[in-house]
C-alpha cells in the first residue's frame, strides 16, 4: 500500500496530463512516507522501514513501572493495530510460555497506544523488573485509517517536489532580468501543519 496513489496526487499537479510520470510520482510518495513518519516521531519497524504506514516493531520496556499500580504500559507506536505477543520475564529470555502473558489477560486501547492488564486475570500486574517485558505488536496507519490530512499532506509535498525538482540545489532562479527566490525541497510549512495533530508523543518534549 502507500499513502495516496499516483492518480490522486497526480490531481495536485494541474500541468500533468496522463500517466506517463505515475513511477516518478510514487517514488515521491514513497519519499514522502520516511520524510513524514521521521518528522512524526515513527521509530523504525523491525524490518529497518521507517514508515506511517502499518508495520511491525519490538519494544523493551520496564513492566509497568510508569503506572502507579503496575498494570499499564505506554508503546511507542500508534494506532496500534495488533498485539502479536506479551512477555514479562524478569530474566529476559521471552521464550517460556509460563511468561508469555495471554491476550485474553490485557486491554489493548489502540489510539492511545496502551496496554492494561486485567484486574480479574491471573497476570494482573507486571514485575517492575528492568526490560523485562517484550511486546511485539503491529501498529500505525493502514489503507482505510490513512487520516485524511495526511494523504492532503501527502499530495502536496509530493506536487512541490515534482514541480521543483529541476531547481534542486538552488535558492533562486532568473528569467528576463528578474530574480525569484525558491522554496526548500523540505517539508513544506502547510504540510508539517497538517501532520503536526498526529505526530507521537515522542516528538513533543523540546
């Protein structure tokens, strides 16, 4: 999958007419993707992907030390879709079932990014022991929860890109005796606007 499609940045883009650019316009879109996802804070997925798309990733934490009763934890990612599996083994090993904590024994709450153990399950509070916990979980934006600020987003770098990309380099251009000055290549300022609601906690200190 991928953000938008070429056709529906492609209507960004007035003076394009046709088909012929669609693969220079999804490598764009696919730039797009790491430049955002690195300007909102996404960590890299296990596989080196840097992405807003859904991906999966592996987190170390120290089993509830944050929540005043030891029963929730904060993920890095979110939406998160899918809680792939559940460890909390004090030797860090994360490979005997005996610590492996049951999906039926948690609380995912997706948007928020949280796990919560259950009060009337048999794992009803984490160890505290440093790293002890090992969360495998898939998370971020798939084709149907894609915001639409995003894909708005989206189309607009991936036209500002497309329609300045023979003045890479350059600060100003020419013509007939006069001189403009050129925007970056970098995210334009109506773009981190519309990510800036979605950004991960991660990225708000400082």
């Amino acid at each position: 999958m991928a953000i938008v499609d070429a056709s529906t940045a492609r209507d960004y883009i007035p003076t394009l007419t046709g088909t012929a650019a669609d693969s220079l316009i999804d490598t764009l879109i696919g730039r797009f993707d790491a430049a955002a996802a690195a300007y909102m804070g996404f960590p890299k997925q296990d596989d080196g992907t840097v992405s807003v798309e859904v991906g999966t990733y592996t987190e170390y934490l120290d089993g509830g030390i944050e929540a005043p009763d030891g029963r929730e934890l904060m993920l890095m990612v979110r939406p998160v879709v899918s809680v792939t599996s559940l460890f909390d083994d004090p030797e860090q090993h994360y490979d005997d079932t005996a610590d492996q904590i049951a999906a039926d024994n948690f609380i995912v709450y997706d948007i928020q990014g949280r796990i919560v153990l259950r009060t009337d399950k048999t794992d009803s509070q984490f160890s505290g022991v440093r790293r002890a916990v090992r969360v495998i979980y898939t998370a971020g934006y798939s084709t149907s929860t894609m915001p639409q600020a995003i894909k708005h987003a989206c189309c607009l770098q991936v036209a500002h890109w497309f329609q300045a990309r023979a003045h890479i380099g350059k600060t100003n251009v020419s013509s007939s005796g006069q001189t403009a000055g050129l925007m970056s290549l970098a995210l334009l300022p109506e773009v981190k606007e519309a990510l800036q609601p979605f950004r991960l906690p991660t990225t708000w200190v400082g």
